[in-house]
C-alpha cells in the first residue's frame, strides 16, 4: 500500500524591525489557522527582533541583506529543520483574514505534484485588489483563478523541491523582480505558477515607489533578468518595450534620472552567469498570457 503524505506547511516572514504591531497581528492570524504551521521562522533584516510568541523561530541579521538575501536566509532554516514541503512567505503587514489558508495549501500541493509556486491576491482593508497586484496583463478581474507567469512577493506560496532545483531567490536583487527571476526559472524547469485569489491576504494600499531605491533597482534587475535568462535576440525587445513604458508612465524627473542610473548600471554589471530559457519556455509563456517581453 502506498502512504501519502499530506505536504507540511512552514512560514517564513522578514521584518525591518519598524512594525512590530503589524507583525505581531500576522503571527496571531497564522497561529488561527486550521491547519498549524509545521515551523514558523521571522527573520530580522538588519533588525533586531521583538519578543516572538512560543514555537516561532527568530533569526536576527546584522545586516539588511534585502527581500532575496533575507528569504534565501529563512528558506535555508526551514529547509535545515527538514520537516517542511511548502514554504509560505507573507509580508510583516499583512493579515490571514481566514483560517483555512494552510489546509487550502496543502490540499493544492497534494493534488498536483508539478505545482511549484502559488501566489495569493492581495486586498486592502476595504477587500479591494489593485490592479498592480493581479499577476496578467489582463487584470481587470483579479477573481480569475489560472496559471501565470509571476507571483505576489506579499503573500505566496513555494514548494520546497522547486527551490532547490532552480536555487531560490536571485541574492544580488535585494529588492524588484526576484518574483518574475524565480517565476521564470521555475517555468523553465517545468514547473506551474498558479494565482489563486480564494487565498487572500490583507495588505495595506500602497505603491512600490514609496521604496527610495525603488526606481534604480527596477531599472536594474529589468536588464539582469534580460541578460541572465532571455534568449539573445528577445533582450533588445524587452528592454526597448520597458524603457518605452518607462518613458510614457513615468512623471518624475527624479525618478527618471534614478532609473537610467540603474538602467546604465545594469548593463555594466551581472547578477551571475548567463543560463538563457528555452525557446518552449518562451512559447509557454506566451500562451499563459505574457510573452517575455513585456
């Protein structure tokens, strides 16, 4: 007889140190879950970290080492502790408004071992989702469940296998687009990237240009997520296609003058070795909706 083992869940949550109310509500709200959390890990980037509840493990930084750097730390500690399938990041602002988020996981997992990302909707106290946070390009109906081609940093869940197949998060990010480089690897190594909206967390409105690196790092990582993982010819066109967006969405001088900074940055330096998808990644990619160029 074979046995099959439900996946287990793990936690992982970073925090600055600067919102341990909010912090401290998230953890509340993943200990009503239905279904317990095998292992809880927050991870202080660069912070040290408030008195945590029983049964949650605290790792404090020295040093910010950014959203790639601190979840590459948390995902290595659950993977030290070896009893976990699926890890589950959420953002330290966020909230579990139901208690059936981690059964809804694992039954996800359990029913689809080629599963290897999925990404939760993210809605703001009044249950509303914008538009930036529906992972297509079609976003007007951010209740439409499918297979995509990206993922919500906010709240998301990451099969443990996946990760050590593509080697989780991309390190010299810090921050902006380590969800599409690990989405993309995951792709390319056959695995599904699934936006399920009955998986909500509740996140505060706000916009990612809040971030005072924001517009350099987005502007560099677009260019290393070009030059490590596209196809030669396809880099011109994606680059060409974001730096046209760029120009028309774009109002502030400053903010301009910060992302050709980052742009001209990004094309200087590498992130690591090139390791360019497969033309059938890009085929599959395209049929999800997104095409690698824009």
């Amino acid at each position: 007889m074979v046995v099959v083992t439900r996946p287990r869940v793990g936690v992982a949550v970073l925090t600055m140190g600067d919102r341990t109310p909010e912090l401290l509500a998230l953890l509340e709200s993943v200990a009503k879950q239905d279904e317990p959390a095998t292992r809880i890990v927050v991870v202080g980037n660069g912070a040290a970290l408030p008195g945590l509840p029983d049964g949650v493990t605290g790792v404090e930084l020295p040093e910010n080492l950014g959203v790639s750097g601190g979840r590459n730390v948390a995902w290595q500690r659950l993977r030290d502790f070896g009893d976990v399938d699926v890890l589950v990041d959420l953002d330290d602002d966020g909230l579990l408004l139901d208690t059936d988020v981690f059964r809804r996981i694992a039954d996800l997992y359990a029913a689809d071992p080629r599963l290897g990302i999925v990404s939760f909707r993210i809605a703001d106290e009044t249950g509303a989702t914008q538009r930036r946070h529906v992972p297509r390009l079609r976003a007007k109906d951010p209740m439409r469940r499918g297979l995509v081609t990206t993922f919500l940093g906010g709240g998301h869940a990451l099969s443990m296998p996946m990760l050590e197949q593509t080697g989780g998060w991309p390190d010299p990010f810090f921050f902006t687009h380590e969800e599409t480089d690990l989405a993309w690897r995951a792709i390319d190594h056959g695995w599904d990237v699934l936006y399920e909206p009955r998986l909500v967390l509740q996140h505060p409105k706000t916009s990612p240009a809040r971030h005072a690196v924001y517009f350099r790092m987005t502007a560099r990582n677009r260019v290393w997520l070009a030059k490590q993982h596209l196809p030669a010819p396809l880099v011109p066109v994606y680059l060409g296609v974001w730096t046209a967006l760029t120009l028309a969405r774009t109002r502030s001088l400053t903010g301009l003058r910060a992302w050709f900074a980052g742009f001209a940055e990004g094309v200087r330096t590498s992130c690591g070795p090139r390791r360019p998808m497969r033309w059938r990644t890009v085929w599959r990619l395209t049929r999800l909706g997104r095409p690698p160029v824009i």
